[in-house]
C-alpha cells in the first residue's frame, strides 16, 4: 500500500475480491438462474398445464374463485398468466388460513379449478437465495447487498488497476497457465463491463431503503411509511362501508384500462373490500411493458359502480433513475432473445468471478510449485474454491434432481429440494477437504457433467415430457430447460476433461497430499 | 493458518485493519451523512430529495474505500473519512433546524 495509487487499487481488488468472492460467485450464479425464474417453475412443476392467454377468461375465473372461496376477505390479489408463467394466480388475506394469514392458489385458466402440482419453490428458490441468501430476514439481504458493493468496488478498482484496458483487450494468449486466465478474466470483464456496472449498482439501489436509511428518517422522521407512499404513489383505500354490494366484473374493468391504454398486458389485480360498497379494484400493469417499473402505470376502480377513480401519479426523474435501475436488474421487460443475452451477461459475470479465485490461488501456488503440499491458507483458498464453485453446481443439479425424484405426496417436499440443495454443496465441501486440488475439481465437475446431462432424460422418464415431447408440442420453457441442462454437462465434461488429463504443472503433491487427508481437515475447517 | 504470516510486521497488519474499519464504518458514516445532506438541501420535493441522496449515497462510500486504500497511512485514512463527515453532518444539523425550529 505504501506504493503507488495503482498498486493500491490492485491490492483492494486482489484482498475485497477474494474474501467477497466465493459468496459472490453463489450470488451471480442464482442470480443468473433467475433470469429463467418462471421458466424452472415451469420445469419444476410440469402439472401447471399453459393454455393460449385470454385475459378476460382468466378474469372471470379468477373472480369465481375469490367469490366462492374467499368472500370473507377483505384483501384479493389476482396474477395474470402471461407468456413465461401458465398459472393464475390468486390470493387472498384470511387470518385464519395459510402462513401468515395469506393463502394463495394457482388457478388451471380453462377449468378454474385450482392446480394440483407438485410441492417444489422452482425458481423462486433460487431468486430468493441470490437476495437472502437463506439467511434469516434482514442478514441475507444486507449481506449481498454489500457483497454487491464490493462486486461495484471490485469493478472500479480493476478498471483502475488496469489501466490499458482496451488495448489489452484485444490480447488473448491461450495454452499459457496464469497467464490466459488473466486474459480471459480481463477480457469477459470488459466485454460486459457495462452490465457488471448496471447490475451491481441496481442491486445497490434495490436495497437502498433498507441499507442507507439515514436519508429518509433525517428527511421523513419517524414516518417512514410516508416516503414509500409519495415514491409509489399509493393512495389507502376507505374502510369497509358495511353494505354489502356485489363487484362489478372484472372483465368489464379491464376493457376500460384497455380503452386508456390500448394493449396493455395486466399483470396484477387488487381487489380491496370486495363485496362492500367501499370496494377498490387496481390493475397494474405488467412489469414486461416497460423499461423500467412505473408508477404511472396502474388504475384504479370504485368497484361497486365500476367507475374509474384514479391513475398512477407520473415519475419524477429521480424516480425514473431509481426505477430504470431496478428494471434493469430484474429484466423483466426482456423478450426471448435478449432473456438469453442476459442470461449470458450473467454467466460471464460468474465467469470473472471465478477466474479471478482460481488466478489469486494459481499465482500463490506457484511459489510452492516445488514443496510438497500448500501451506495451509492457501489450501484453505483451494478448498472453498471447488467447494463455492463446482460444489455449487452440484448443488444445483441435485435440486432438480430431488425435484424429479421426490414422491409427489410427501409431506415437506419443497423443504427437501432445498435441503438436498444444501446437503448436496456440503458434500462437496467435504469431499473437497479429502481429495487433492486437481482430483476434486475433476472428479466434481465430472459428476455434475453427469447430473446435468442426464437431467433430459430422468425428465422424460419421469414426467413423459422429455425433449421428444417438449419440442413436439412446442412447449420451449420445457425444452430450452432441458437442452441448456445437456448444455452445461458437455461443458462440465469439458473442463473436468481438462482437469483430470493434463499432467499438472505443480508436481507429486496430489498423491501425497491425499494421503494425509484428516490434517487437512484439521487445517481447513 | 497464521504460521506463515511472519514476513509482514505487526504494525502493518494493524494499520491494514485500521484502514479496512476506516473504509467500512468511517465510509458507511460518510454515506450516510451525505445522504442526509443531500435529503435535506437539495431544492427538490422531499420524496425526490431523498431518492437522490440514496441513490448518490454509494458514490460516496465507494471514494471512501478507495481514500482509504489509496491514502499514505492508516490516520489518514480516518481523517479523510472524518473531516467530511463532519461538514456533512454540520450542513445536515443547520438545514435540519433550520427546516423544523
């Protein structure tokens, strides 16, 4: 540090990223999944059946339920089917029924009876970890937002640190050890520096209320809740009125937010005091219409005459900043294609993270080329790096593989995917511990070359909507699931390939080193 | 692990932690102060004042991190989170007060 300004910001970028690292790497990878969030729902739960959308339809099934079931609530919430997500969502507040006083049902569109599927988070599982971090509320989310802000300060230092960028950018020495991955680490990070910039200051403004909130209670005092209704823009709805008064139908609202605004696709509906002469009905509309999430862009109902009462106020430019950020991040707006661009964006980010654990090791590991096993720290660093990276993939594959074989009755079946989620990254994390560097990397991500490309098939052996039938019938979400599962295993083959074939350049140390395995666990736990 | 962490002295490694608890805590405090200020000065309506002074707030730890990385010893470090800090915090009472007498 007493060196130069550059030297220093190498130092930062070296020491944050390796500590911030691992759990970084487990950040960007789930986070990555969830671009394809309703997509693993859809491939977690094959019972959800899509129908062609028909939004009134839905409408009208969605408002039977609610009539029928929950008319003693005084909350409903009804989610629309949309192209990547076939169920119709609806929920309602009732103290007395579902955890925390809310129960929620995925509706069939056509027969409107609710979905008997299988008891799995899909998606969602991974969504919430990315954030969470299966952390107890609020740990999880301070945790990765500030492992997002080391991710942000990892950026500028290395920017900084180095400093012909573009040039450089355009060398690649492949076959050359440290010296590709450096290459390959500067390179994907350039390449995508913009998203990495997007992505890791949105996550930052996602979670800003939460972690920086000295600006609104100097601002708000006490009254935080207030600052949340001017930035959204919310309006309470009246008490109940206690005069009973049938809803207006739903469909008949929706051709009025049609008629304001033509083509747009709802994504939510609140019905306050349904049933009451006081009801409210709000359409929001979808998150996939827009750029950045508006809070213009809902309407809201008297829901006993049907009569429109207001619109979501317009955003300021501070909240246009804000809210472009968040949309950014969650891409919601994204269609296929550029689904996929962010899905890759997403990888690659996973992809500078890695190699930049795998470099800080490598370039360690060099100066004990000749001893006969590592000093303890770095076997430490080696450890948790196969542990946090193919170990986590492991995880991964063993959830969808605990999706497909876990009986359909059993009780606590989407607790058990989880858990073998986690059972499965500590195995890793012991198996790691026992066997040499090179040997666990290989070995690992040979078998989650095998866990991922057999995904399709236990797909079809155990639903019958394997790839023969997905691509059939046109269902992609099944489909692209399945070939980007096959997808992953011939690349993990690949890179286990690489790892238990070639000779390795630090010699003799994995044989000896595997012998002595109850020190090494000694040292690294 | 710390068998062979011999070849840097004691004084290094402290002033290294120093300087990480400057960035961390010093750099948080700094953030959050020029939020505030921003909040509480900026001619704007007060929701998009304080949006602003959210979304501004991370600019300033990120120069924190780097002053106390970049900077030539561990006091100064502090300093430099400090003394800002502490204008922050002056303009911050006197725009407080002056908004709620």
């Amino acid at each position: 540090m007493k060196e130069g300004f550059r030297q220093a910001m190498a130092w930062l970028h070296t020491w944050t990223g390796l500590i911030f690292g691992w759990l970084l790497f487990a950040i960007f990878l789930t986070g990555t999944l969830s671009y394809f969030k309703e997509e693993i729902t859809h491939w977690s739960q094959p019972e959800v059946r899509s129908h062609a959308l028909d939004p009134v339809h839905s409408l009208e099934v969605a408002q039977r339920y609610l009539q029928d079931n929950a008319g003693h609530s005084g909350t409903w919430f009804i989610r629309m089917p949309n192209e990547r997500e076939a169920a119709l969502s609806v929920g309602y507040r009732d103290a007395k029924g579902g955890p925390r006083g809310f129960v929620s049902k995925n509706l069939d569109t056509q027969t409107g009876q609710p979905v008997e599927a299988r008891d799995s988070r899909g998606g969602e599982f991974f969504y919430r970890f990315h954030f969470q971090l299966q952390m107890p509320y609020p740990f999880g989310r301070w945790l990765s937002t500030f492992c997002a802000f080391i991710m942000l300060l990892g950026l500028v230092t290395g920017i900084i640190t180095h400093k012909k960028i573009f040039k450089e950018f355009f060398t690649f020495r492949p076959g050359k050890g440290q010296r590709s991955w450096l290459d390959g680490h500067n390179a994907i990070g350039v390449l995508v520096l913009p998203f990495h910039l997007m992505i890791s200051y949105s996550s930052l403004v996602l979670f800003m209320y939460m972690v920086m909130p000295a600006g609104i209670m100097a601002s708000y005092g006490n009254d935080t809740d207030k600052y949340f209704n001017d930035l959204f823009g919310r309006n309470d709805a009246p008490k109940v009125a206690n005069v009973a008064t049938p809803l207006v139908p739903l469909p008949s609202l929706y051709a009025q937010v049609q008629a304001l605004q033509p083509g747009a696709r709802i994504g939510n509906i609140q019905v306050q005091n349904p049933g009451d002469s006081n009801a409210r009905v709000t359409f929001t509309q979808s998150a996939a219409d827009h750029v950045a999430y508006r809070r213009s862009a809902n309407w809201t109902f008297d829901g006993a005459s049907g009569a429109l009462l207001s619109q979501g106020k317009p955003e300021s430019g501070a909240m246009m900043t804000a809210f472009s950020f968040a949309g950014l991040h969650m891409g919601n707006f994204a269609g296929p294609w550029l689904r996929w661009l962010y899905f890759f964006f997403g990888v690659s980010g996973t992809a500078v993270i890695g190699t930049g654990l795998v470099m800080w090791l490598g370039k360690r590991q060099l100066k004990h080329a000749k001893s006969e096993r590592l000093p303890g720290e770095l076997r430490l660093v080696e450890v948790l790096n196969i542990a946090s990276m193919s170990g986590l993939l492991l995880a991964v594959a063993g959830f969808f593989w605990a999706n497909r074989l876990i009986p359909m009755g059993v009780e606590g079946r989407a607790d058990w995917e989880i858990n073998t989620f986690f059972i499965a990254w500590g195995l890793s994390l012991v198996h790691a511990v026992l066997r040499s560097g090179r040997r666990a990397w290989g070995e690992q991500l040979a078998l989650g070359a095998l866990a991922f490309a057999l995904l399709p098939l236990l797909n079809g052996l155990a639903t019958g909507q394997g790839l023969n039938h997905s691509v059939r019938v046109g269902d992609w979400a099944m489909a692209g699931f399945d070939l980007t599962a096959l997808g992953t295993g011939l690349f993990l083959a690949w890179l286990a390939g690489k790892m238990l074939r070639r000779p390795k350049p630090v010699a003799k140390r994995p044989s000896r080193a595997a012998k002595k395995p109850s020190t090494e666990t000694a040292e690294a736990s | 692990m710390t068998r062979k962490t011999a070849g840097l002295p004691l004084s290094y490694r402290l002033a290294v932690a120093s300087r990480s608890l400057a960035a961390l805590l010093g750099g948080y405090l700094l953030a959050s102060l020029a939020s505030v200020c921003i909040a509480l000065v900026a001619p704007l309506p007060q929701v998009d004042a304080t949006l602003t002074g959210l979304l501004l707030s991370f600019v300033f730890y990120l120069l924190a991190f780097i002053w106390c990385f970049a900077c030539r010893s561990a006091w100064r470090a502090w300093l430099g989170v400090l003394a800002p800090s502490l204008l922050l915090g002056l303009i911050s009472a006197i725009a407080y007060w002056m908004k709620n007498p």
